[in-house]
C-alpha cells in the first residue's frame, strides 16, 4: 500500500465525505477515488459504502482504520523525529506511572530520547490506574506503565513489557536477610508495611495464603515505605524493579511469587509528539528482561 | 501470495530510484535511536527490509549480507536492516547472524508505509501463519496483519535511491554482489 492511499483513506474516515476529503488533501476527486479504489483492491474488499447520501465505513473499513491509522502516525512520526532531532523542535515526554511501577526499567530510553532530542522536558507522574487513564484520555499524560490487572478502555493500546515480582525489602542487619528468599511464612511474625501506591502485593499475598498477616498501612510512595523500613517498622513488599540502597537490602519473595505484568499503555489513534513517540518505539522495539 | 501481491501493481508502488527515500529515526535492536541522516553523513546507505525472524528466506539473507559487510564497506557503504517485529526480535535476528550493522525496529510499519514496501498478508498466507503458530500481533505489537516485501535500497549521500531490489517473490533476494557494484558506482561518481 501506499502512503498516500493511506493518508487519503485516515482523511475520509474523519470526513465522510469524497469531496471534502479531496480537499484536504489538495488532490483531485478522480485522483482520491482511484487511491482508494487501489487501496480497496489490496485489502480485499470496499472500505467505504458509497451511497448517494450516505457516506459510511463498512466492516473491513472499521476494522482496518485503527491499523491503518497507526501505521500512518508510525509514518509520520519517524520523519517528524528525524525533523526534530536537526532542528532542535521543543517537545515533551509525560509519563505515567501506576502504582509501585518505577522508572528504572525505563530510563534507558527516556536517556536516548534525551540524546535525540536535548531540549525535550521530561515529567513523570505516580498514580493510580484510573487517574493515569484519564489524564492519557484527556491529553494531560503520553503514555503510562500500568499492571495489566487494572481495567483498562478498548481506547488503550497495551504492550506487553516486562513481569515484576515483589521483593521484601529489610534492614541489612534484619535476620531474614541471612536467607536466600523469603517466603509468606517467614512473615507471619513480622510487621508488612503496605501502601496502596506502591504495587498491592501484601494484599495479593494475604488473599492468595489466606494467612493473617500483621499489616501496617501508610499512604505513601516508595521512598516513605523505605524510610519506614529504615526506622525499624517492618518489611515492605516492592517491585523488584526499584533501586534498594544499603542500610535496606531486598531479598526475593518465593514462596508464593507475587507476578505482575506491567504493560505500556497509550491512547489509541492519538498521534504523540516525537519525544512521546520515540520513547514509545524504544520500548516497544526491546525486550526487558 | 506472490502474484496477488504483484497483480495489485504492488510494485509500482515502491520508492524508485532517482526519488528520495522517507526521512527516518528507529530504535536499534540495542534500544539506541538511529536516525538515516546520521548514517548517511559517513557516505551511501544500503536500506533491507526483513519480514521478520521467523522467516528463513530472510535469514539467508542477512548471512549473506554480514558476511559481506566489509566489502559493502570497502565500497563505501552501510547498512542498516529493518524489521517489523517488537519485543526484542530486531536483537534476537541481530545476535544469530552476529550482525555488525545495525538491525532497525520499524515499529507499526511506519518507514515501509513510507518507502510504499509494506501490504497486508492475504487471508489465505495469514491462515497458514496462524496454523504454523506465527503470532504477528504479538510479534508486530499491532493487529494489521501487515509485512514489507523483502527490498532493498541503496541510497546516494543525498538520500536518493540509486538503486533498488524489489520482487514480489519473497524468495528473491538483491544478491550482495549487485549492491556493492551499485555502491561502486555510486563511488565513482
């Protein structure tokens, strides 16, 4: 298929209606109907009805538009980057975080996108899943790491990047350091310091046991919960994807292992910036171990 | 598969040569940007496009194509190869071949949209990828259904394509010996 095909096709679907279509893409109505005439011919089918009054997608159309939108944004966006790189465009890369995701497993890619393009401002945002959405729905964020067991809007594109399980996170000098491994067990003695921001996995692990677990809740992000930690309160389960620095150190949490999949969320037929974009492709194109 | 693609005039379609090829910025299988300005600053650009791991036609290929790298380069030339396939495939292909050059991710087909190389597999090839257990959506990140035909360009230090290969048959391939003359050429200008 060609661009053009496709550039024309994305523009009906939004005006259906041939002429004023044509218009928008400063081409002749003859030119217009024979791209997508072409464009038909390939994928197999009409995409358009064209009734005298009615202008509609049909089936294949529907189906096919989200695609074919996202490989013209994917288009675009691998020109407008090159673009931006030379001449320095302004641009700004929002990311969400959900709750107890960090940012290490990304920072690579915000790093070259920030080689790419030195001007771009970088914010990060920690939420929960249902904020983060609707800050993507309302334009306010990117994209944003979420769990995959958050509802999430068929307006979403979720990719799959990485598994991460809880740590239990203590005092070096705590005796369940002297373990390869934690297990639920192993806590039924000590004081689980929980915080709805940070992942939910003591709550995952007392569901999942059916132990009764010794739970101190505290409202806050990662770095109070290490602070709690430090002072003596208790363990905390985290991602083990967060940086753990001495005093504290983290062991594995076995038995049972408490998974998430986190995924990369966007919106949908929303064309991002370049800085936005090419984070997006960074972190599709790899694997995270 | 191969003459529903060429009856489509898929073909004419194609970037040719004497126009230039679309501008780009992808991520590298090592997960670093790589844009084709950069690359063309050190001289002409062999572009390949892959249809993916999982296709042996393109592993030949890209054996071929790294074992022929110093010639490529002693004619002047780079490389760079685009696949795409997400989630680490682009590093997983480079790692096989122990490839040199850098293995692009066109992440949702966007340069081969551009460059008019990429179609959607008819119904009756996806039916036999589905039954061979080659899951695309998960592979491309996207539900398209779509891959690039297998050509390759070799780009003046303008971005112009001064040669290409491209053949409906996904067996055919530019023979490396017909790029490095086509680099040669471009060296003597």
């Amino acid at each position: 298929m060609e661009l053009s095909q496709v550039r024309y096709f994305a523009t009906l679907c939004k005006t259906l209606n041939f002429t004023r279509a044509a218009e928008q893409c400063n081409v002749t109505q003859p030119a217009f109907t024979r791209a997508i005439q072409r464009l038909e011919d390939e994928l197999g089918g009409p995409l358009i009805f064209r009734e005298r009054n009615l202008t509609q997608l049909t089936e294949l159309g529907r189906a096919m538009r989200p695609h074919l939108e996202a490989m013209l944004d994917a288009a675009d966006a691998a020109t407008a980057l090159a673009a931006a790189k030379r001449q320095h465009t302004p641009s700004s890369l929002k990311i969400g975080l959900g709750p107890g995701i960090g940012a290490a497993a990304v920072a690579d890619a915000v790093k070259e996108v920030l080689k790419a393009l030195p001007d771009a401002k970088i914010h990060f945002e920690e939420s929960g899943p249902a904020a983060l959405i609707e800050a993507m729905l309302t334009d306010m964020l990117d994209c944003a790491l979420l769990a995959d067991d958050c509802d999430m809007p068929d307006r979403l594109n979720r990719w799959p990047l990485y598994t991460d399980r809880a740590v239990a996170v203590l005092p070096a000098d705590h005796q369940l350091a002297a373990r390869n491994a934690v297990t639920a067990r192993d806590l039924l003695e000590e004081t689980i310091i929980v915080s709805d921001r940070c992942g939910g996995f003591a709550a995952q692990l007392a569901s999942i046991t059916g132990f009764s677990l010794r739970l101190q809740s505290c409202n806050g992000a990662a770095a109070q919960m290490l602070d709690l930690v430090a002072a003596g309160l208790g363990v905390a389960l985290l991602s083990d994807r967060l940086r753990i620095a001495a005093p504290l150190t983290s062991r594995i949490f076995g038995e049972p292992e408490l998974p998430r999949r986190i995924m990369l969320t966007a919106v949908a037929g929303r064309p991002l910036n370049p800085a936005a974009a090419s984070f997006v492709k960074l972190c599709r194109a790899r694997a995270f171990h | 598969m191969v003459q529903q693609v060429a009856s489509h005039g898929f073909l004419e379609q194609v970037v040719r040569e004497g126009a230039m090829f679309p501008d780009f910025m992808l991520p590298s299988a090592e997960g670093r940007l790589v844009s084709l300005d950069s690359q063309l600053a050190r001289g002409p650009v062999v572009v390949s496009f892959f249809r993916g791991e999982w296709c042996p036609f393109c592993r030949i290929m890209l054996a071929a194509l790294a074992e022929e790298l110093p010639r490529i380069e002693a004619a002047g030339g780079s490389l760079l190869a685009l696949t795409p396939e997400t989630g680490g495939l682009a590093l997983t292909m480079k790692t096989f071949h122990n490839a040199r050059f850098d293995v692009l991710c066109d992440v949702d087909f966007g340069v081969g949209l551009a460059a008019g190389a990429v179609f959607r597999v008819p119904k009756l090839y996806r039916a036999r990828c589905e039954a061979a257990g080659l899951n695309f959506p998960e592979r491309h990140g996207n539900s398209a259904w779509c891959i690039p035909v297998p050509a390759t360009f070799v780009l003046d230090r303008d971005g112009r394509v001064a040669w290409r290969f491209v053949d409906a048959d996904f067996s055919h391939r530019a023979e490396p010996a017909d790029i490095i003359a086509a680099l040669r050429q471009l060296g003597a200008q």
